[in-house]
C-alpha cells in the first residue's frame, strides 16, 4: 500500500494515538446495542463487522445540519460534494461506488429507486438520535444496495414525559435554518413530530463569477409506537422532505460548467408501518416482526424556467422476520428467517412521444438466515441469504465471523468473510437520455467478495477505546459508463477492482468535560492496477467535546482531513488530481437560561478552497448565530 506523508495526517494520527478514541465498535460496551449488525438487536460485544455509532451527543458535537457532514467522522467514509448545499453529494464506503451503500433512514431504504443510490445532499436532521454504519460486505444480512455497507439513521425516541424545541439560526451565505420538535411518552407508546427548514443563497458552483446557485429544503417526520397489548405493538413513521436546487450545468459540452440557470425541484416520501412481537415458548425467547416500507421519489428538471422532464422512482417492500433466542448451558444462542419482496418502479416522461417516457419495473424476494452464538469468550456468526429476480439471475451471498475476547488485557480479536452483490439499477437496464446515454438490459449483477480482521481495545478503565481494523476486498463485472460510444451504454468491466486499507478509530472521556473521538483511514483503490477516481488515500477526522458540568459554557471542535484523490477532467478525458485538503469548524455554546441555548458557530474555519468532484467550487468560511429553545 503507498501511504504517503502530510502535516494533517500526522496530526491526526497522533491525537488518535496519544488520546484513543472509539468510534468503532464501542466493543467492550455493554450498554450499546446494534442493529445492523444482525437486523435485530444485540449487544457490540457481540458483533463481528466493523460498525461505528454515533450516539446524539457526538452528533450534536459534530455540530453540522446535514447527515454527510456527520459522517466525515466516520473511518472508510469519503464524501465527495459537487458544489454548494443541495448539490449531488455522495458516500463512498472503503473504495466502494456510492450506489454500493445502502443508506436507512428509521428502517426505510432511502437510496433512490431510479439511480440506486443515496443523495445525502438532501438530508437535513434536527431529531436524529443515532448514526450507525456497517462496513464491508453486508448483502447476506441486508440485500444488494448494502455490497460496501450500511448507514442506519434513527430518529430519537421521547425518554419520559414531554418535550419541545425550537431551534433558528442564520449567517453565511445568505443562509436561514429553523427547526421544531414536539415528543411525547404516554401510557402505552410514543410519539414525536418534527419539521425543519432551510434556505441559502449559495454560490456559484462554476467559479465564472455568475449567479450564485441557492437551494431550499423542508423536511417534516412523524414517528410513533403503540402497544397494543403485553405482546404486541405497532410502530410506524412518515418522513417528507420537499427541495429546489440551483445548479450549473456543462451546457456548450466542452467538459465545463457554464453559469447557467438550472433547477431541480424533488419530494421524497420514507414511510413504514410494521407490527412487532415478543413472547417466550418452551425456553425460547421469540420476536417477530411484519413491516411495509415505501420510498417514494420525485424529481422535476427545469431549463430557464421551462420544464425538461419529471421522474417518479418507487420502491415498494415488505417482510416478516422471525427470531428465536435461547440458551444451551452457558451457550447463548440466536436465530433469524427473513422473508422479503422487493418492487421497485420508474415512471419517467420528458414531453409527448419522447423516447425517454417509460415505465419499468423490477421485481425481486429474498430468503436469509443469521446465526449467532457467544460461550464466554467466544462469538460465532454466519449469514446467508437468496435473492430471486425476475430480471436477472438469482444470487446467494453469505457472510460468517468470529470474536475473542481477551479479558485479562481488556481486548477483542474479530475477523469476517463475505461476499455482497450489486444489481443493475432501472437507469443503468434502461437508460434514461436515449440521445445521450441507453440502457442494458444485458447487464450482470456485480459480486463482491472481503475479510477483514480488527482488534477493539479498551483502556484507562474504561474511559477510552481504540479499534484498528485491516480490510481487503475485490470487485468482479463492475458496472460503469462507456463514453467511447455514442450513445454511452452501461457496461460490465472486465477487469477486477481490488480494495485493501486499515482504519484506526477511537474515543476517550478525558476529564474536565473533555471527550474526544476521531478515526484515520488509510486506503488504496484499483482497478486492474489503476487507482479508482474519488476514492481519497488517507482520510482522517478528530472531535473535541468540551461539556463541563458546572459551567453554562460548552463548546466542539471539528477536523476533517481528506486527502489527494484523483477525478476526470470531462473537457480532455484526463485523469486529474484533486489536492487534499482539511475542514475545520466548531461551535460555542452558551446556556443563557434553563431553557434558552444560544451558540455560534463554523464551518470550514480556514477557508479552504477544495473540490471533491473536479470543476464543481465549493464554499469558503461560513459563520452562524443560532438560537435553541428548550422544555421538558
């Protein structure tokens, strides 16, 4: 692997080494409990993949609106950015394409039915209560969006009683953000309603000194849970989320954005409904769960005001999932059934008699099992799961792990194999611009196969955590875009793409009020012996959480390293390099009174001028004054 030196990477790995910081696995933590990790709950101890959480105190830390921002913090974790808020903005997971993480948001898929993945872009929280993120292959617990990973977005649940917030902030940029919460606990469930919204001006994404690109986001989510008796109980949730996107656009075809007047105006729709039960039977302890999930997606096109064309993806599933618990002697053990079908649907039209108007479908079930068993020391796990298509052919993948804990120095050992696939999404089978791009109906599933072996630390009895993990996994029939002819056409590759890195992560609860964690990523990324473009070496990212207990005053600081990657320059078809570069950004928080909070805070406090998607500019320093209302 070539590792290659810089001031900010050495920072940062000496802030992870001299002050160990846990994102990952919060192994040794009893009080954590994971779900991506076998779709039902467990403990960390028990988890055999490389998973990070992030609880609500460390996203508050973070201190960002918006999910990608967050997730900077996270080891293996690339986000490339095409310009201002609102631009597309994508995660790539240890060198993996970004339509190869499947992204949850309270149990929905939320990547899109028509592109087949996430646009982070669109993600504003004001009521998150967890991040969790599963790295690697992880189809056999969770289907073909998750071959690189899984990222699980939770809205807090109410603890006791009721509370309500009211949050505004304004600054840079000509930005406006206003936030509402109301949460309640009641007898027998739960209830919370919270909406945001959210204005900027933006800039000019071109860089020719044109007009500035703004963007505009609401966001209401409704979430609730009922018990219906001792044994049953209903949850449910509604997100909607409605968005208007300025953006330039290479009009002329020369490979260059041109300040142009371009919009995008979407609604997004994430709901689910499910009925859960847990109840004992002859020494097993059973729980079952039937849900439906609809991801509903529509996007309008505008050119200088006139409409180009209108998309509606979706995505329609449902499954029942049983799981058994029960104990054998001092053998713990757990068994999952999965049964889920899958119908994802495009409705696309441009004008009367348009070659682009159409309306596929796809439509696809899966049977999965998951196994785990912990006897002292030891943790067993083993997935399997197959996906019948009514398109291509049918794929089984698989994925088993095992742990060790080391009591006597406080440590784990944990290794895992799998393999993930990737089904051609409906743009890629059909295409969409039969001017400029056609689909392929012919396209093969890509398959990925991995391992990875980690070691979870804990030290300082308990106050500090330190994971370091090495991973290597290699991609077959990579689907990509050939510009060679025109139209352009998705193809299979045929050559392998290999991926292989270490990530070292961590926290530590210092003394004082003080905390810390932060992550570094070391990765290399080719495919048949070329480096892969957006796929950065060396990432790196430190949080610094200041909370005294006794002081009205608090405040975070953020450092967000990404290194040199390389991207195309579309005007000559070269490679390019995109020089690395470091985000800084942090707030100070002051309690005026028991239930007012008001705090400044920055983003990209040395005004960086980078770009993660070549040609596309970002922002300089922004600075915001905000406000937060609280009660109960």
């Amino acid at each position: 692997m070539r590792i290659h030196k810089s001031l900010p990477l050495a920072l940062a790995a000496s802030s992870i080494l001299i002050s160990p910081a846990v994102l990952a696995q919060d192994a040794q933590d009893d009080d954590v409990i994971l779900i991506t990790a076998a779709r039902v709950p467990i403990p960390a101890d028990d988890a055999t993949a490389s998973i990070t959480r992030l609880d609500a105190a460390d996203i508050q830390a973070r201190g960002s609106v918006f999910a990608a921002d967050i997730l900077r913090a996270v080891p293996g974790l690339a986000v490339s950015h095409s310009g201002a808020p609102g631009a597309l903005t994508q995660i790539r997971a240890r060198g993996a394409e970004a339509n190869h993480v499947l992204v949850l948001i309270d149990g929905v898929e939320a990547n899109n039915p028509f592109t087949g993945e996430a646009d982070f872009a669109h993600f504003a929280f004001n009521d998150l209560g967890s991040i969790e993120v599963s790295r690697g292959e992880q189809s056999a617990l969770w289907g073909a969006d998750a071959i690189g990973g899984v990222v699980r977005l939770t809205t807090a649940r109410p603890e006791t009683g009721m509370t309500t917030s009211l949050g505004l902030e304004g600054g840079e940029f000509g930005t406006f953000h206003g936030d509402g919460r109301i949460a309640s606990t009641f007898e027998r469930g739960w209830l919370t309603l919270s909406g945001s919204a959210y204005r900027s001006d933006g800039i000019d994404v071109s860089g020719t000194g044109g007009e500035e690109d703004g963007y505009e986001n609401e966001t209401v989510n409704l979430a609730g849970g009922y018990a219906l008796n001792d044994i049953v109980r209903f949850e449910g949730s509604a997100r909607w989320l409605s968005y208007e996107s300025a953006f330039d656009s290479d009009t002329d075809f020369d490979g260059l954005l041109n300040d142009v007047d371009r919009n995008t105006d979407g609604q997004t729709v994430f709901a689910r409904a499910a009925l859960l039960a847990e109840h004992s039977a002859g020494g097993f302890r059973i729980e079952h769960e039937l849900a439906v999930q609809l991801t509903d997606d529509e996007v309008e096109n505008y050119a200088d005001g006139a409409s180009t064309g209108r998309s509606l993806g979706q995505r329609l599933q449902s499954h029942y999932e049983v799981t058994g618990r029960w104990s054998t002697g001092e053998t713990q053990h757990r068994l999952t059934g999965l049964v889920e079908h899958d119908r994802d649907r495009l409705k696309s039209f441009t004008a009367p008699g348009a070659g682009s108007n159409q309306s596929p479908s796809i439509e696809a079930s899966a049977f999965a099992a998951d196994y785990g068993l912990d006897h002292g020391a030891l943790t067993l796990t083993a997935s399997v799961r197959r996906d019948i298509h009514d398109r291509f052919d049918d794929a089984t993948t698989w994925r088993v792990g095992a742990g060790w804990a080391f009591e006597t120095v406080d440590g784990r050992a944990r290794v895992s194999f799998g393999e993930g696939v990737k089904n051609p999404g409906i743009y890629e089978l059909f295409g969409y611009f039969p001017g400029s791009f056609v689909g392929n109906p012919n396209l093969d599933p890509e398959r990925s196969s991995g391992w990875e072996i980690g070691w979870d630390q804990t030290l300082l009895d308990g106050r500090a955590t330190l994971s370091a993990v090495y991973f290597e996994s290699e991609l077959e029939d990579e689907i990509y875009t050939d510009y060679s002819s025109f139209p352009s056409t998705a193809l299979n590759a045929a050559s392998l793409s290999n991926r292989s890195g270490v990530e070292l992560s961590g926290s530590w609860d210092i003394s004082g009020g003080w905390s810390a964690f932060g992550s570094l990523s070391l990765l290399e990324s080719e495919e048949n012996g070329v480096a892969e473009i957006r796929r950065p070496e060396q990432l790196a990212s430190l949080t610094l959480d200041w909370h005294p207990a006794n002081l009205d005053w608090s405040g975070a600081l953020t450092i967000d390293h990404t290194g040199d990657q390389l991207d195309t320059d579309f005007s000559t078809f070269r490679t390019v390099t995109l020089d690395a570069y470091t985000l800084v950004g942090g707030q100070v928080r002051w309690k005026a009174t028991d239930a007012l909070e008001l705090y400044v805070r920055g983003e990209n406090l040395l005004d960086e001028e980078y770009q993660d998607v070549f040609g596309y500019h970002t922002p300089g320093r922004g600075l915001y004054l905000g406000l937060r209302l609280r009660n109960g």
